[in-house]
C-alpha cells in the first residue's frame, strides 16, 4: 500500500483557499478526516460565509 500524503498545514490551506480568492478566518478551520476519499475542512471566510472544503487524499493504493 502506499501511504497517503500528509494533510496541509492550516497556513498551507489558507494560502491554497487565497489563491483561489478565497479568504479564511484560519481561526475557523474544523479538520474532519472520517473520509478515505477525501479530506474535508469546514471553514468560515472573512466575510461570514461558511464553506465546507473537500480535497482528494488520493485514495489508498495496492501495489501489484
């Protein structure tokens, strides 16, 4: 199996969240790692809007 790349940081999700022209309150990140498909972050933006992030942890793969 190969093991899955580790989680971002709540810096490294902002600034990823900012680039897209998204910004967070960092305060507000709620990390949910209950998926195995994805991780979800629910998170609230500085202008009060509450998102729910989801980002593919690339699955768990079996080598042959």
């Amino acid at each position: 199996m190969t093991a899955q790349p580790a989680a971002p940081s709540p810096a490294e999700l902002t600034a990823l969240a900012a680039g897209h022209g998204l910004e967070l309150d960092p305060e507000s990140l709620r990390f949910n790692e209950a998926s195995l498909d994805y991780r979800v972050v629910f998170a609230t933006a500085l202008d009060g809007e509450q998102w729910v992030l989801r980002r593919p942890t690339g699955g768990v793969q079996q080598d042959s």
